[in-house]
C-alpha cells in the first residue's frame, strides 16, 4: 500500500499534449497561490449558495405562488444534501483521485445553479437545488484537502487560514451579493454568482490544480457512508423542521428516531471496520479532533444563531432594508477573515491551543457585549462592538481548530478529514439557528405578554407569533394603538434577544474551560 505523506502529491507518468498537467510533488510558490486562489473561488460558490436564497425568500413565494413551507424546503435541501453527502464523496476522492472529483463536482454545480436560475416552476428549482447539493458536497471538502495534500508542512497552517476565512466570511458576503442583486433586478440573478465563480474555478482548476489520489487495501466502506447519509439527514431534518413543525410533530419525532438509530449504527460499523472504516471514530479518543470537532459545532451554531437574532433586529427593530442590514454585517465579516489568515502566525507563537482559548474568549465576550449593550434607542451601535469582537474571536478559533482535524487523521483520509470538517459546521449550524431561534421566540413572547394589556385578543395572539407578525398587525391600526404596539414589539424582541445571547456567553464559557484543559497542545 501507497500513501502520499502531508505535503505531497502522488506523482504521475507524463501525458500527451492536451492532457492535465503532470502533477508535480514540489508546486512552486508561485503554483501554490493560483492552487490556493482556484479552490477558494470554488469554495466561495458553494458557502455564497448556502446563504444566498434566503434573502429572496418573499419574491419566490409569489413567483411561483408557493407557501412559506416550500420556499423553506427550496432554501433548505441545499444543506440538507450538503451535510449528508460530505463524508462518503470526501472519501470517493481520496481514492478517485481528488481533481477529477472537484471538476466533476464544479460542472454539475454550476449546471444546476443556471437551472435553478431558469427554473419555471417550484417543483424545478428544489430539483436544482438538489442537484446544487450534491455537487457542493464533491467541490467543499476536496478543496480543503487539496491544500492539505499539496502545501508543504511549514505554508499549510497559512494556507489552511485562507481557506477558514472564505468559509467564515464568505456567507457574509454571498448574502450582501445575494441581497445587492435581488434589490437591483431579480431573484433569478442570484445564481448568475455561483455560475460565474463556478466558471472561474474551472477553468484554474483545469490549468493549475495537480491531482493526488491515495491507494488502499480494502474496499470502500458502503455500509459505512449509506449509514452516515442517514444519520446526518435525519439529524439535519430534526433540527430543520422542529422550530416549524413543532418538537412533537410527527415528522420532528420519527427523523430523530430515524437520525440517532442510524447514528449508533454508523458508530458500531465504524468500530467494526477499524482501519478499513470511512471515519475511524476512535480518533475522537485525541484532544486534537475532538476539541477541533467541539469549537467548530460550538463556533459555527453560535455564529448562525446570532445571525437569526441580527437580521430581524436590523430590519424590524430598526428598519433597514434587507441589502442595508447585509452590508451592516460586512465589518464583522472582515474582521473573521482577517483573524482567520492571521490565526497560524499567532498560533506558532503562543500554541494552538492558547489560540483556540482566546479566540473562544472573545466570541464569548462577543456575545455578552451584544446581550448588555443592545437596545431599540442604541440602534447598530449597540450591537456593533460585540459584532466585532466575534469576528476576531471566531477567525482566531477556527483555523487552528480546523488544523486540528485535519492533522489527526492520516494523509490517505485527507478527504474525510475535510468532510469531517465541513459536516461539523454544518450541524452546528442547523443547532444553532433551532436552538437560539427557539430561545429567542420564547423570551419574545414571555416579554411581549405583560406589554399587551388593553390590546384587543385577536390583535395580541397574532403579536405573540413574532415581531413581523406585531408589525404587520400594527401597520393596519392607525393612532397611538399601533405605535404602542410597534414599540412593545421591538423592546420584547431586545429583551429575547439578551436571553438567547446569554445562553450563547454560557456555551462560550464552557467551551473555553475545556478547549484550556484538553485542546492540542501542538
């Protein structure tokens, strides 16, 4: 059995003109930026698409006369085939060879964003979307473990730190895009982005990108990869349809039933198999993956869970438009990937684990900035300096927690290991946006009932289902009654908001105490 050791390529016989490239086991400096440049842009396609729709959410409904629960599956089975497919197709391109994976991934991408973009009905564009997920699931961890196979030992971290910041940052900025184009033309224009990113990575990728492959002595773990695609769809749709449906729907309960059953099954085949495995899982027993795996879960619901709190605040409370209150995110964004790209540096200096620490630290602070200084009067700047100090914690965190998982698992697993990656972020950020959703709807409506006395009864159950719900009830009551009102909604949405980012100061504080005592200690 053949490996290829972290840093290398496996090399190839020369080819006739017209063919790819010879894959050269030394890129040179120069090859290495336009590696690291052709794989960022296709990354940035994949995390613009996984935001990118949201914004878009009231021009779809009536372009197909849809109801609220279908725009939310079109938006949602991206992610939801995303997150499921991660692992077995981050694993067919360790042994597949990892080019022909990410160009396969890059054209069925991009032919089904300019289907989604045309589509002509609804029925259409979730097939797109569909479609969309499974070749983001071929392009978002090959690009990862194509820096981690090609870049030598002493440019990875920095390398690896580029990477974290297009995948932190860049579902920023895909939503300033997003909501730029919806605000200017029309919602079809949002899947002009994917296909023009698409179309640039191809072609880099088809120049520049050497391919590697990895030999191994048993067969692919089948059983191993159909359990996993269970396990994280049922888990995934748990998370997704519970705030909707309700945590004892019918479908809630049997996804959750579905999700841990085939959970546990991965596990014991996974145990079974041992080194034949598609994720050898006794590798959580290391302090390096499992701290990495628990700050990315714990990093990434809390970021999504915040973003689910800003946008209403934003828009409802303060009244911006939807491309205004994006572009109010931007600070943040470039913060995160500022810290990303210098995160390697410091963690050279200071040690992984201490930069895991403080990164956590002031996401955490973040956090408790936002619940102590937020208020209807204080507007964008009393969220601002919390926004900030999470942009640089989070950027801090990420990369070292990323090298983490990635450098626990062997250069023939560098697939898995990428899959394993983007599968944490994933479900830590379904965890998020359910669980502070969850939390934030439940402070609004405990702190809107008292505010409501002397409100008629229809008037105030329909308030207590949201702020946009308040607002648009209030908007049809002339007076002081509907100021009243608007005022009761905006001051009890604050007031869940500072619960909800409470919550969120106690998982910080939690992950710090134990990223101190069992995070990589190098």
């Amino acid at each position: 059995m053949t490996t290829n050791l972290p840093g290398r390529v496996s090399a190839e016989p020369p080819r006739a003109p017209g063919e790819d490239l010879p894959t050269d086991p030394h890129p040179d400096a120069r090859q290495r930026r336009t590696i690291l440049t052709s794989v960022c842009i296709a990354l940035m396609a994949v995390i613009a698409s996984v935001s990118g729709l949201g914004v878009a959410q009231p021009d779809l409904a009536v372009a197909f006369g849809a109801s609220q629960s279908t725009i939310l599956w079109i938006i949602n089975v991206y992610t939801l085939t995303l997150a499921a497919l991660l692992l077995p197709l981050g694993a067919l391109g360790d042994r597949v060879g990892r080019k022909p994976v990410l160009l396969a991934g890059l054209v069925l991408f991009g032919a089904a964003s300019a289907l989604a973009g045309l589509a002509p009905s609804a029925e259409v564009l979730f097939a797109a979307r569909l479609l969309s997920g499974v070749g983001a699931a071929m392009i978002m961890p090959i690009t990862l473990a194509v820096i981690t196979s090609t870049f030598p030992e002493e440019e990875r971290g920095r390398a690896i730190g580029v990477w974290t910041g297009v995948a932190g940052g860049g579902g920023i900025l895909g939503m300033f895009l997003s909501a730029a184009l919806v605000d200017l033309a029309n919602w079809r224009w949002l899947f002009v982005l994917p296909v023009a990113l698409v179309a640039v990575a191809l072609a880099m990728t088809v120049r520049s990108v050497p391919n590697s492959t990895e030999k191994h002595g048993h067969s692919y773990d089948t059983v191993g990869a159909l359990t996993s695609v269970v396990a994280v769809v049922g888990l995934i749709l748990v998370l997704q349809e519970g705030p909707e449906r309700g945590w004892t729907a019918p479908l809630t309960l049997t996804a959750l039933a579905v999700g841990v059953l085939a959970a546990g099954a991965f596990v014991a085949w996974e145990l079974r198999r041992r080194d034949a495995a598609l994720l050898d899982v006794r590798l959580f027993g290391e302090r390096a993956l499992a701290a990495g795996s628990l700050t990315l879960l714990a990093v990434f619901g809390v970021q999504a869970g915040v973003f689910v709190v800003l946008f209403p605040f934003l828009q409802a409370v303060l009244g911006w438009s939807g491309l205004l209150a994006t572009l109010a995110l931007m600070p943040m964004a470039v913060l995160m990937m500022g810290a990303s790209g210098a995160a390697p540096a410091l963690a050279a200096r200071i040690g992984p684990r201490a930069t895991m620490a403080t990164g956590v630290l002031l996401s955490g602070a973040g956090l408790a900035l936002m619940a102590s200084l937020v208020s209807v009067g204080g507007g964008y700047l009393s969220v601002l300096p919390g926004m900030l100090a999470m942009g640089v914690g989070m950027g801090l965190s990420m990369t070292p927690s990323t090298e983490a998982i990635t450098g626990a698992l062997p250069a023939d697993r560098q697939g898995v290991a990428s899959a394993l990656n983007d599968v944490t972020r994933e479900l830590g950020t379904a965890l998020g946006v359910a669980l502070l959703g969850a939390l934030l709807s439940a402070g609004y409506r405990h702190a809107i009932d008292p505010r409501l006395d002397g409100v008629p009864q229809g008037v105030a159950a329909t308030a207590r289902e949201g702020i946009g719900n308040a607002l648009d009830v209030a908007g049809g009551r002339a007076g002081p009654d509907g100021q009243v009102l608007i005022r009761a909604a905006r001051e009890s949405f604050v007031d869940g908001w500072q619960g909800a980012m409470w919550v969120g100061v106690g998982v910080m504080a939690v992950l710090f105490v134990h990223v101190l005592t069992r995070g990589p200690k190098k």
